[in-house]
C-alpha cells in the first residue's frame, strides 16, 4: 500500500523494474557453450611440429608479383605468419573445396595473416573472393627449409627397415 498512494513512488518502482529487467536481460552467463566458445576463440600460438594436424581459417590472395620469400607468385604458394609456419614450410591443406585442397609451400607472409590463418594464392581473383574465410585442416609436412623438419614418409620407413635388416647380424 506504500506505493499505491504515490505517483512518484509508482514511477521510482517502475523505473527501477525495468532497469533490473535491462540489467539482467543484458548479463552474459557463463555456461557450457560459453567455456566452449571461449577455448574454441583462444589461439594456440606454440609452434606446430612436423606431422601435426591443426585448425586453421583460410582466405585466397590474388594480386601481386613477388612473395616474401622473392618469388613469383603461382598456384600452390601460401602465405602464413612466420612465428607459426615459417618461410619454406610445406603443408597439406583439406577441407576446401576440391581444387584448392592439396600440398602448398608456405612462401610469403602479410600483415593480415597473423595467428591460425593461411592465405592461399589463386590466380582468378573472383575465385579468390568466392573462396572467403573457411575453416581448414592443415598438416604439416615439413617445417621451414629444415629437410630433418619433415615426416618420415613411406619410402623412408622402408629403407631404414631394410638398412636395419641388413645390419643385424645373421646368426
């Protein structure tokens, strides 16, 4: 009955609703989804080593001459940041549509490729356009110049199979 008998107070209890309801309406919760969100947001900057799969965004570039690393632009070059994926790093890239998946030879950088993002380089710039930012999967074939960077392949595995054959001794 307090505030039945006031306009004024009937204005302060009404206004004050609505700004708890504002108030409460504007509150982020911190739930499952969020957390998830948050670690899923989060990059890892930690330099990947070779044969390892990562997360990456993915844009194309279509102009220019030259890369970073003095080369002419062509099909099958990428640019990445070099904290991450240094000049010379060969990588495998999925999960794009099948003409642009396939190996590419990190060999330029930019200032708009930071963290988790590569560039890719295609030739038609209104494909380049079309492609936009996706998610893709990367592994890593070979980490900079280094050759010892890479993974052992196949043919590697058989003939230090072999060279271990024939290296025992035969009793």
């Amino acid at each position: 009955m307090l505030i039945s008998g006031s306009i004024g107070r009937k204005v302060i209890a009404t206004a004050t609703a609505a700004s708890a309801f504002v108030l409460l309406y504007e509150a982020t919760v911190m739930d499952s989804r969020f957390a998830m969100h948050q670690i899923a947001n989060r990059e890892d900057t930690t330099v990947p080593a070779a044969g390892a799969r990562l997360s990456f965004a993915a844009t194309a570039y279509c102009k220019g001459t030259t890369t970073a690393s003095g080369v002419n632009v062509r099909t099958g070059i990428a640019a990445a940041d070099p904290d991450l994926l240094p000049v010379g790093s060969v990588i495998q890239v999925t999960k794009l549509p099948d003409q642009y998946n396939g190996i590419y030879t990190v060999m330029d950088t930019g200032p708009a490729v930071q963290g988790r993002h590569i560039d890719i380089y295609i030739w038609n710039c209104n494909e380049a356009l079309a492609l936009g930012r996706r998610s893709v999967s990367i592994n890593v074939l070979r980490l900079g110049w280094n050759p010892k960077a890479s993974t052992p392949g196949l043919i590697d595995r058989l003939f230090r199979a072999r060279e271990a054959a024939q290296a025992a001794p035969l009793h």
